[in-house]
C-alpha cells in the first residue's frame, strides 16, 4: 500500500525562542506532529552576576575648573551585560534569516528582555517575526513546556477547503 504525503507548505523550519536575561532555548516544530525539538541552549551566565562583581572600574569626574562635560546616564553593568546576551541572540538569527534558515519564527521571553531582544534584531529576523509573547518558559521541560507553549501560541486556524 502507499499514499502520497504532502509536503509541509514550507520546507524551512519555524522556530520558537524562548528567553530570559540570562538563558535561551532555541526550539523547532516538528512538521509531522508539531512536538518541539531543542536546536540551542544559549546561557550567558554574567548577566545573574551582582553588578558589583561586574564593575571593572570606577566612574569618572565631570568637571574641573570652570569646563563642564556632558555624561550619558549611566548604564548598570548588568544591563550591559544582558544588552551583549541580546545581541548575540539577535545576531544568531539574522544569520539564520539570511543562510534561508528560518521561515519564521515565535519569541516568548520574559520582560524587560523581550523589548532589549525585540531592539536588537536586525531587519531579517525581525521580518521573520510572527508573534511575541512576555513569559519567561525557559525552566520548563517536557510535556509541560510544550503545554505552556502552546497556550502561548495557538495554532491558527486552517482555511476550509473549498
């Protein structure tokens, strides 16, 4: 006996990127049974260091005598640290947007995170972007992850045949 299976509609693969400031699991959907198989585990373990293990030097001065200089805001060395984790992401994917790699992809991270990533992304990735979600899942495993998952993104309704 045979039968003709369709292939899926696209032949690249749509991912789900799950993060938070200092981890991401990087996820495709299987096109038979739509289970999630991990591609990545990104960790970037100096965005949970205390800031004043990341500080590397001290501030400088602002004025002397009668010139004064103009100083941006400060920027917490954590904050730096979790922007760096930010783009490396984002940089992981243009190349995968621009290789042909990525057809689509979801982003469920957890806020502030999710605006730093969104930012970060280059024109690629962000066009393939087709729904973001503010949850941190990256600690879950299994048949909860994928139920959490899925709660998040629904599956969209297929048009009727006619």
């Amino acid at each position: 006996m045979t039968y003709d299976r369709q292939p899926p509609p696209d032949a690249r693969l749509h991912w789900v990127l799950l993060a938070n400031a200092s981890r991401a699991r990087l996820f495709v959907r299987d096109h038979d049974n739509g289970a999630l198989r991990e591609l990545n585990d990104f960790v970037h373990p100096d965005s949970r260091l205390k800031s004043a293990a990341l500080s590397r030097d001290r501030a400088g001065q602002g004025a002397r005598g009668s010139a004064r200089a103009h100083f941006e805001p400060p920027t917490l060395p954590k904050e730096r640290e979790q922007q760096h984790f930010a783009e490396q992401l984002a940089q992981h994917l243009e190349e995968a947007a621009g290789d042909g790699r990525l057809a689509g992809w979801a982003l469920i991270a957890s806020d502030p995170f999710l605006g730093r990533l969104r930012a970060a992304l280059g024109d690629g990735a962000a066009a393939r972007l087709t729904r973001h979600v503010d949850r941190d899942l990256t600690a879950f495993q299994g048949q909860d992850l994928e139920q959490r998952v899925t709660e998040c993104l629904p599956a969209r309704a297929k048009p009727d045949a006619v």
